[in-house]
C-alpha cells in the first residue's frame, strides 16, 4: 500500500514539473542596480484566424498586448503579454523611482522617456538585445522605423460598467501595455508620435530578424542613463 501511494506520488510529482517546464508563470523581473523592468512575452501571430479579420493583416498600431480574444489590439501587436496585468507592469517601472505622465489620444502624450528593448535568442545561449525600433519595417520601403520616444503615459482610469462608479486601471480592461500611436489612452506607455503620423507610418514586423511567432522573448525597459 505504502509503495502504490510513494509511486502515485513520484507520478504526480513528475506530471507536475512537466507542467511547469512547459507553461511557466510570465514573470516581471525588477533589477534596481541596472535601473530595467524585464517582461516575459511571445512573439505575436500577425494573422487572425477569426473570420471577422478577413485574412487581413493589419499595420503594427501597438507593440505589446494581451493575445486574441481577450487583447482589445492583438491583431496588430509585436508581442503577447499573457498572464501579465499592465498595472503591474506599471507598479514595476514606478519601483525605479519613475512617475508617470499623462497618455492621450488627441495630441503628444506625456511622461519621462524611458528605453525599450526586446530581448531574441541570440547565438549560442546568449540572448540578443535589440531596440524596439529595429524589430520593426515599412514593407513598401524595407526601411527601418524611425526611433521615436518611448513615454511612460500610465493608463487613464475608466469603468468595467458605465452604470457604476467604480474605476479600475483602463490598460487592465484593454490589456494593451504599450501603444505605437495614440489610438488608446487604455495604454501603460505612448510614443511621442501623434495620429497624423499614423496616416503614413505603416509598419509590419521584421520577420527576418524576429524569431518565429509564438517564441517565447522579453521587453526590457530602462531607465536613461542606467548602467
């Protein structure tokens, strides 16, 4: 009896580190010394298999969202942040002694600048750093997008149900954590570009230098001048 229940128990044991190893919890790593937020993410499909999408593949609006049905921008996002709140996300920048701005969705939105990275598989075990920017292309030019500043805005308040007073962190509700344009102020970080870039900035990923969708990556925030 005791060796059938040690032998359940060593089953169990093993089922369950599996299941570990293969889904582990995303994390949010905070390093006060080099001054950086680190956010596990996936690469994101850039087709949607819902019939409501058309087979359309629509230009890159934000760069990290929760993942469709539940990611309000996920049809047009670099990264999926799944099982990650964007207030947390914030709560971890503002652990770095940074203090949020303002986002909008009309004119430049406003906060302290801070650098963004994604962090690929790299050669060997050595992962590679690149800026936000480079992941990213005009298909009609292959040019690489612009560098821009990348404004820690914080996220609007709003309510889950308008017939209530209550209010929860707007990006919570939308699950976007870091918007390309002002197309929502339900954002954690804004851009300094405005709408009337949108109109000529369409932008699709580098699929050259990123690697497959669904491939497990990290953002990386810092703070300027961090070492």
């Amino acid at each position: 009896m005791i060796r059938k229940v040690c032998i359940g128990l060593a089953i169990l044991l093993t089922v369950s580190r599996l299941y570990a190893a293969d889904d582990p919890k995303p994390a949010i790593v905070v390093d006060k010394d080099k001054r950086t937020v680190t956010v596990d993410c996936k690469i994101a499909p850039r087709k949607m298999e819902d019939p409501k999408y058309q087979g359309i593949i629509y230009p890159i609006e934000v760069i990290a969202c929760w993942s469709y049905p539940k990611g309000q921008k996920a049809h047009e996002t670099v990264v999926t942040i799944d099982g990650i709140k964007p207030s947390e996300v914030h709560k971890a920048i503002e652990s770095l002694g940074v203090k949020s701005g303002k986002p909008t969705t009309q004119e430049k939105a406003e906060g302290p600048e801070l650098n963004l990275f994604l962090e690929i598989p790299g050669t060997g075990d050595k992962p590679k750093r690149v800026p936000i920017e480079k992941t990213l292309l005009d298909p009609k030019t292959n040019k690489v997008m612009p560098k821009v500043k990348w404004l820690f805005t914080g996220s609007v308040m709003s309510k889950p149900d308008p017939e209530k007073p209550e209010e929860v962190y707007g990006a919570d509700l939308t699950g976007t954590l870091i918007s390309l344009f002002p197309v929502t102020d339900q954002t954690v970080m804004q851009t300094s570009l405005t709408m009337k870039e949108e109109k000529f900035l369409k932008l699709e990923t580098d699929k050259k230098l990123l690697p497959k969708e669904g491939t497990p990556v990290k953002l990386v925030f810092e703070v300027p001048g961090s070492k």
